[in-house]
C-alpha cells in the first residue's frame, strides 16, 4: 500500500471533496508492525498535552495546506491530547445502541464528516538525532484516534491509522529533524472503519489516546513476547522470550538466566492468578539497552471441557467494562484506570472482559498487578447489519478480511506479554463469517497459549468456549445439567458439548437493577461446564451536562438533539457515571464473595472457601451478634486456612452462643483482610454473612399475620366529632369524607393511601412480557398510576372508627375495597387493614401498600429491619437485619433516569424523625419502606436525576409486597414469584409519636 501513500492522504481537498481514504476498507496504511506493548527501550518524547486545533463540519472544509510545517495555525484554538472533540465545545456526542448513526451503504460515509485538524510542534534534540545516525529508529506510536485519521510529519504524509482503540506506529526515522518538528494530524469522525465499530457507546471522535515519539536506539531489545508457563504438576516455570534482536534474559529473583529464543526452566515458582498476582521482573538487554517485562507465570486452558487456570477449574465473577469518565468519555486517565481495578477487587470481581474493543494497554498493567482476569476483546462490532438479516456484513463480506485479521493481529501483538489477559475476544455482535474464522484462524497460530471467545457464533465454529448473553436461568440450567437442545448439525453438537459454558453478558444493570444474581451464581456452581459470566455492565455512560435550567444531569442519548438514539440504555452500569457504586454494585459484591459463611444446624457454621487458588489465610473472622439490631457482643472466630472450594463445619464460639434469644437476634460473621493488599487496607471487609441466633428460621412467612404484637385492645379511646367533617381518636385526628388520618398527636399525617403503582424500573418499561406489552404499558392500562379513592362507609364502633375506601381507576370497573378498623390507646394508634379485591385482577400489580403524607421536616429515618442499602424481593443479599439511620436524602438511590428506588426490606417498624419530632410507624407482617420526598409520579415524569426537585412533603410508603426488580431491559422476564397479584391481605399497622431524641 505504500505507494498509494501521497494519494490516498493528500489534505489537498476540493470544498465537496470526501478523501477516498474514508472508504477504505483494508488496514491501516504506513504503519510499521506492531510491537508488543512495553518494551521501548530508549527515551520517549510524550507528546499529550495541548496541540492547535480546527474542527470544521466537513472534509472540504478542513484548511487545506496545514501539514506544512510553515502553515500558520495561529488562530487555531487548542485541544488536549488526549481527549474527544465533541466533549471540548465541538460537535456534539451522540449515541446509538445497535442502528449505525449513518446510512448502512458500506464502505460509504455521510458527506457531513466532521473533520478535526491538528498540529503540534516539539523540538528534538541532537541526543536523538545522534542516535538516529547510529542506526537507531524513532517511532511515532498513536495509542487511539476515533475514527480514522491521515498524519504527517515536518509535511511528509506518513499514513493512515484505522481501527480506533488499537495502536498504529509509524516509522519516522527519515523524517525527524533535529529541532522543531511539526507533527499534523487530521481526524475524521466517520469512515469505513465506522462500519466495524459498532459498539453500544457514545460516538466520540478525536486523538483520545496517548501519542508518544519513542527512540529505539539500534541493537536495542525493542519488541519483547514473553511467554512465562506453569506447569501444575510440578509447580514450575517455563520461560521463553522473543526478540526482535538477541539479547539476554534474567530473571534475577530466580536466579534465572539465558537467552532469548531459548526455553528457560525456571525452577519452581509462584504462579500468577487473579487471585495470587505474583509477578517477577524480567530484564530483556543487548548491549544497546534493556527493557524490563513484568512477567507473571501461568498456564490457561480448557481440559475437558473446563475452564482452568493453572491446572484448577475457575469461576468468572465479572464484569463488561467500557472505558468512561462522565467528562472525558473513554479517554481516560491512569487514575480512572486505578480507580476502576480498585473498586473491582474491593466488591469481589476476579475478572472483566474489555467489551467492546481493547482497552488502554495500561489497564491491563494494572490487571497484571492487582489481580483481575481479563478477556482482551477485539475492537470490531457490526451490530447495525443485523436489521436487514446481516446483508453485507462485513464479518463476511471479503473485501473487510485483511482489516478484521489485521485488528486481531495488533491487539495479539499489543497485549500478548499481559499475564492478566487469559482469552482473546474477536469482538461483540458481529454476525458469522468467513472474516471471524480468520481472525480465529490467526488468533491460534499468533498464540496458541490463550482460548479464543466469540459468543455471534452459536455453533463455536470460532469458539473455544460457548458463550451467550442473557439466558433466562431455565436455559442455563439445561446447559449446567448437559441437556441444552443440541444443533443440527451433530458433528458441531458434540463439539460444542467439549466446550466450557460462559455468559458474557447477564443480569443487565440499567437503572434499579439487576435482580436475580443469586439464581445464577447457583447455577455457575452447581456444574464445572459453566465457567462464569460478566454482569452488563461496570459504568453508566452519563456525559456530565446541564438540564434547560442549568442543573447537572448526566445526559444520555437524544440530550444533544441526536437523532436517532437509544435513549438512556447507555445508563446501565453497576456504577453511577460518577464512580459511586449503585446498590447494584453492593449486591453482585456480596453474591460472589469469596468466603460464604451458612448455618449448619443449631449452634454450628459451615464455612466455605469459594476461591479457585488461595486458601483463607490472608483474612481474620469475626462475629457480633446483635439483638434488636443493637450489638450485645462480639469476638473472633477462629476458621481453619481452607483449600479452594473446601468447607468446614465450626460450632457458634460459645460467647455468641450465649447470647443467643429471642426475636430478631443475629450472629454475623465478618471475614476481612488481616493485612493491607496491593488493592485494600487491611481490615477491609471482603465477605459478611448474617444469620439468625440461634437457629436458622424462616423466611418472613409471606401469608399475613391475623393478629400481633402491635394490635390494640378495643377497650380504648371514644371517638369525638368535631367540627369540618373531622372526628378526633385519641390524639388522631380523622377526616371523615376521605376516611384517612388528618394528624396525629398534633403533626400532620395524611394517610394511608392505598397504593399499587411505582415509577417503573428501567426494567419495568422495557421489559416485553408475552402479552406483547411492557409491564409499565399494562399497568398504565389497568390504571395503576391514576387510582382514585372514594369512601364507601364511615362507621363509629366503640373504642375506634372502621372506614371502608373503594379504590378504582377512572373508566375502569375493577377496583379494591380496603376496611381500616382504627382503635386508639394512649399515644398509640392501630388499623387493622384488610383488602378485598374487586373483579378480575389477573394482571401482577407494582406494589400492594399504603402511602403515608408526612411534614417535610422529617428528614431522617431510622429503622429496625434490612439495611443499609435499598433491596427488593430479588436483590436482598446484602441486606442485613439492624436498626439503621439515614438522612432522607440519602435513601434515595440516584439512577440517572428516575424510578422506582430507596426501598428498604422486612422492615419492624420505621420512625421518621425531624427537629420537633417524629412518628413511629410499626407494621405486622414485616413490610418494605420507602421513605422519600419524590411522588411515584414525580419520579416517572422527570427524565433526570438532576433536574429531580423534592417536593414539600414525605411520602412514607408502607408495602406487603412489592414487584421484584429482575433484568428485562435486556434479558428474561421476571421469574413469576417476584410478581405481585392482588389478592385478599390484611395488615395490622401502629403509629404513635416519636420523641425528638428517640431512636437515635
Ligand atoms: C448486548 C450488547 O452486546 C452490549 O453491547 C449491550 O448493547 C447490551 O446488549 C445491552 O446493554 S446485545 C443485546 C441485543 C442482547
């Protein structure tokens, strides 16, 4: 190709011009052969920082002459390299999920392109020069432009770089000066390389990567492939190095020694896994210079149809990371990429796959270092051909083959020496095709060493594992059971039989969500075929902007006036935009910790050790036991050092034993680091368990309780008219033509209400259920959101007052009758609920509760039940059992689009609290609260958190039940036992007036 160099990057652009360049379908042009990643054994001139910029709207008209390095850029404005233009004032971000945001007329592009220009100076100095003249070489190496870009040096056209998260070289030795230099580069935002990059993500453009000039002096090691084997058997190391000149190799901890091109027993060694990420310094030196590889030793593989590292079975507990900072989008900084593997290793995550393209090569160092596997994906999606039934993707189409071969080639050769990277990816949604088995094909003969994923081709004809995005459970059970529904073709059946099972993606976490991690984590355990998965996804893509009043947000798609769009499906991380963890998050922490503690029988703990490499000695246990949620003591527990996947019984220590009593006491047990990590403090807490004392009990029995604790006797307070249609109970207060609460003990409490709708859940507008509709459209439809109250009886009984309330939609016949039969004693409050349901009802509700108006003075809410965080019937692992306190505030769970959130679990009693007191709100049976100063439709009708304002009053909703959370956004239907039909129910409530001090 180089000789279509001059042709192919010519800036010389007539106004309508479109550089043939932008259709080019084959790799990138000029570029040297890439280099495995680290090794640049001379100096590095980093050319990031601010470069001189001109973004136009199109090609023709990008200022034509600026490669020259006499060209005046002076009223050029500046950019930082890295970063995208579109989140520097140019342009404007835009996002689609599967429809490409141009027309599909391959190798095509739209005509409106925009066009970024840049030009940077540096100066070299005779150092490097005089290395050049001794036959040294300088490479100008660019880490990631989106989407493709021309580059020359000092006015000489240099070439092309495609393929935006993979790396390009060119080779610059003939065109370094001693001096200035000017480097220009112009970067269009679409091109033909568009059409394989597809991915779900904000379309980005600019140099958003690092560029660098390296000098790699001559005789210098300058390419270093490292392959560092483990033998499981003897427990040794095998160490070979290639070179791209002799040179020797020295591991001096070892005592290692030889050349490169040599096999090179290391003796025995400590292997390298996510969990143990032992790692020694390799030293690669010629005469001419040295480079330094982190070396991690070990063997992946599939044996017998299992996923193995090191000769041991292992279990992926992942997650799909996209690169993403709500301000710099995926250019992001070394400490982005720190702060990301911390919070993984800090809630258990042992690997990621790098959807949907190969991330910046320093994460994978810090992988190397702290611990994660990773499945290193390629940079190639081709989602939006699958509308028209893949007609010309270019995954088959052979004119796109050497571009597809040559992505895999640069990612293998980029990222091989990363002990971290345990598979090759060939990308995401991609269809089948002959240019994939290439990419395998070459994948295979490049390295051997690693098993190659592609989950587009259910048959795994380029597959060493089968993996699949969002099975509902039923269908991984079939898998974890061997009795899936085989393929045609029996040869490719039984073939994909010897193949270890993966879910790429699963357990979608947009918005309030994902529900139903435990169901899969029993699964992946219950069969060694399944290897794990990767939750979708690590981050939500929220951009940092303003709403139309100048408040925050984070944008999603269609905020930038882009059509189309895919709304805040860009939104479904474990992690807010801003690097908080959402409840989400917390739960898939507690799901697969690493250490489970159970009951096992009265007075005894099974204890087991879920880790695939290292027993328990780096952690220290402990317990508490807490009695009404208030600690009433605590010690260690001493736990044998455990192997992998072995457990062990121990009996309750005898201190905790004997605290053990009646209602709501609780053994937890607590297992933390004994000393700091690479990756934690030490006493960081990595698993915690709660169970009840002494015996495991039941599961708060769904069936309500005819009568409890909190019922009064009739013998109490006579009700009294008063004037306004109101009638006074004690110190309650009625209003009679509503049949609800007016006040209490002088505060005003309007209520209860009943309610049987909540602002859907990402999943709850997405969803399609088999009635075709979403589950919000049918409640819309039912009238849930709309439901009017009329009071159908007042009646005055000795002791109290029975209202009976019909609640219906307008237009709609079905409706519920509720009976509150309210009595009165002291300060103290109680209804005896019950609810009829009127009609057909056959459709599951929201929620069956009732809803309290509060003073928004109450701003702080503490309770007796689960907590800290928010929980719903299918999210409640890391719920536990105490009496917590929050601000009001704070149990409001952000999601970038409002919903349903906040609500906290099997709940004793509630007291929201202000300055001049509070109310205490106790339920039997146990009930789910919320707690909020956002109206179910406040929530549903505001597009974002930001633009969210609180209203003047606190709602208090009091639930028996409400709709689980599930993951139908992008997945299965909620399992049936997560949904709520309206049924017959009762519920006995208390309320009485909380002091000022009490509770806290
Ligand atoms: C799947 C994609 O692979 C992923 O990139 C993302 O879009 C995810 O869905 C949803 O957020 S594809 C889906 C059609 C199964």
């Amino acid at each position: 190709m180089t000789s279509d160099l001059p042709a192919l990057i010519s800036d010389d652009l007539s106004p309508e011009g479109t550089p043939p360049y932008l259709t080019w379908t084959g790799p990138p042009v000029g570029t040297r052969a890439p280099r495995t990643a680290p090794a640049c054994p001379g100096p590095r001139l980093d050319l990031d920082g601010p470069w001189r910029f001109h973004w136009a709207a199109r090609p023709g008209e990008a200022p034509s002459g600026f490669a020259d390095p006499g060209f005046d850029d002076g009223g050029w404005d500046e950019l930082p390299v890295p970063a995208h233009w579109q989140l520097h004032g140019y342009g404007r971000p835009w996002y689609t999920n599967i429809q490409y945001p141009f027309p599909v007329d391959p190798p095509h592009v739209p005509g409106d392109n925009p066009t970024g220009s840049y030009r940077r100076r540096f100066r070299l100095g005779a150092d490097w020069l005089g290395a050049v003249a001794a036959g040294g070489r300088v490479v100008l190496r660019f880490e990631g432009v989106d989407s493709t870009a021309a580059v020359w040096l000092n006015g000489g056209p240099l070439g092309l770089v495609v393929g935006s998260r993979l790396p390009a070289e060119f080779d610059v030795t003939a065109h370094v000066r001693e001096g200035d230099n000017v480097v220009a580069v112009r970067v269009h935002q679409w091109s033909a390389a568009g059409y394989l990059e597809d991915q779900d993500m904000w379309w980005l453009s600019g140099i958003f990567r690092s560029v660098a000039l390296e000098l790699l002096p001559a005789g210098a090691p300058s390419d270093v492939v490292v392959h560092a084997d483990y033998e499981p058997g003897t427990g040794h190391g095998l160490l070979r190095v290639e070179c791209d000149v002799p040179a020797s190799v020295e591991i001096a901890e070892l005592g290692l020694s030889g050349r490169t091109g040599e096999d090179l027993p290391a003796g025995p060694v400590e292997p390298w896994s996510a969990e143990a990420p032992r790692l020694y310094e390799a030293v690669v030196a010629t005469e001419t210079g040295r480079v330094a590889v982190a070396v991690g030793f070990r063997r992946v593989g599939v044996d017998g149809g299992v996923f193995t590292v090191n000769g041991r079975e292992v279990l992926l507990r992942g997650v799909n990371r996209h690169e993403f900072h709500p301000e710099r989008g995926r250019a992001l900084t070394f400490q982005d990429m720190l702060d990301d593997v911390l919070i993984l290793k800090r809630h258990n995550v042992n690997a990621v796959r790098t959807s949907h393209y190969p991330p910046h090569p320093h994460f994978l160092d810090l992988c190397d270092r702290h611990g994660l596997y990773v499945i290193d994906e390629c940079d190639l999606e081709t989602h939006g051909f699958e509308a028209g039934g893949w007609q010309g993707n270019p995954s088959a189409e052979p004119m796109w083959r050497d571009a597809l071969v040559d992505r895999m080639r640069r990612m293998v050769a980029r990222d091989r020496d990363h002990p971290s990277v345990v598979m090759w990816s060939l990308g995401n949604e991609a269809g089948t095709g002959a240019g994939l088995a290439a990419m395998y094909d070459f994948a295979k003969r490049a390295d051997p060493s690693r098993p190659v994923h592609y989950e587009g081709d259910q048959e795994t004809r380029c597959s060493d594992v089968w993996s699949q995005m969002y099975p509902a459970t039923e269908a991984v059970a079939a898998v974890a059971a061997r009795s899936e529904p085989p393929l045609p073709d029996p040869a490719q059946d039984a073939a994909r039989r010897g193949k270890p099972y993966l879910l790429c993606e699963y357990a979608h976490a947009m918005g309030n969500g994902p529900g139903g991690l435990l169901a899969y984590r029993e699964l992946m355990e219950s069969s060694d075929r399944c290897m794990g998965g990767f939750v979708w996804e690590y981050i939500d893509h929220g951009l940092a902007a303003a709403d139309d009043r100048g408040r925050p947000i984070f944008a999603y798609g269609g905020d930038f006036g882009e059509s189309p769009h895919d709304g805040n499906f860009v939104c479904d991380g474990l992690m807010f935009a801003d690097r908080t963890p959402s409840p989400g998050m917390v739960e898939y922490a507690k799901v697969i910790e690493p250490v489970r503690v159970e009951a096992a029988g009265p007075g005894r703990l099974r204890v087991r050790n879920v880790q695939d490499h290292v027993g328990l000695s780096h952690l220290e246990f402990g317990w508490t036991v807490e009695a009404g949620g208030v600690e009433a003591g605590k010690g260690t527990l001493a736990v044998p050092d455990l192997a992998p996947w072995e457990s062990a019984e121990l009996d309750v220590p005898e201190e905790a034993a004997a605290l053990a009593g009646s209602d709501d006491r609780f053994l937890t047990v607590t297992a933390r680091l004994s000393a700091a990590t690479s990756w934690a403090p030490a006493g960081h807490v990595v698993a915690r368990t709660q169970l009840p004392l002494p015996a495991p009990a039941p599961a708060p029995s769904p069936e309500p309780v005819p009568t409890g604790p909190t019922a009064v006797t009739p013998a109490g307070a006579r009700p009294v008219r008063e004037a306004g249609g109101l009638l006074r109970l004690g110190s309650a207060v009625f209003d009679l033509t509503r049949g609800e609460l007016r006040e209490l003990a002088g505060m005003p409490v309007a209520g209860p209400r009943l309610e049987l709708w909540r602002a859907p859940t990402d999943n709850d507008r997405l969803g399609h259920r088999p009635e075709g509709a979403t589950t919000a459209a049918m409640w819309e439809a039912l009238g849930l959101h709309r439901l009017t109250h009329r009071l159908v009886s007042a009646q005055e009984e000795p002791g109290g007052v029975v209202f009976t309330v019909r609640t219906a939609a307008a237009g709609l016949r079905d409706g519920v009758l509720t009976r509150y039969r309210w009595r009165a004693a002291g300060d103290t409050l109680a209804a005896s609920i019950s609810l009829t349901p009127q009609g057909a009802w056959a459709f599951p509700v929201a929620r069956l509760g009732w809803t309290f108006e509060l003073p928004a003075a109450l701003d702080s809410v503490t309770w007796l039940g689960g907590g800290p965080g928010e929980a719903y019937a299918d999210t409640r692992a890391a719920s536990r059992f105490g009496r917590h306190t929050a601000a009001v505030a704070d149990l409001h769970t952000p999601y970038a689009r409002p919903q349903e959130n906040g609500q906290r679990l099997d709940v004793a009693w509630v007291e929201p609290r202000g300055p001049e007191g509070g109310i205490r709100v106790s339920g039997e049976p146990r009930f789910g609260f919320t707690a909020t100063r956002f109206s179910p439709r406040r929530l549903a009708g505001t597009a974002h958190q930001g633009s969210l304002e609180p209203e003047d009053v606190l709602y208090l909703h009091v639930d028996l039940a409400q709709r689980g959370i599930g993951s139908a956004s992008c997945g299965p239907g909620l399992p049936g036992r997560h949904e709520v039909l309206l049924t017959p129910a009762t519920f006995h409530l208390s309320l009485s007036p909380a002091a000022v001090k009490r509770g806290s």
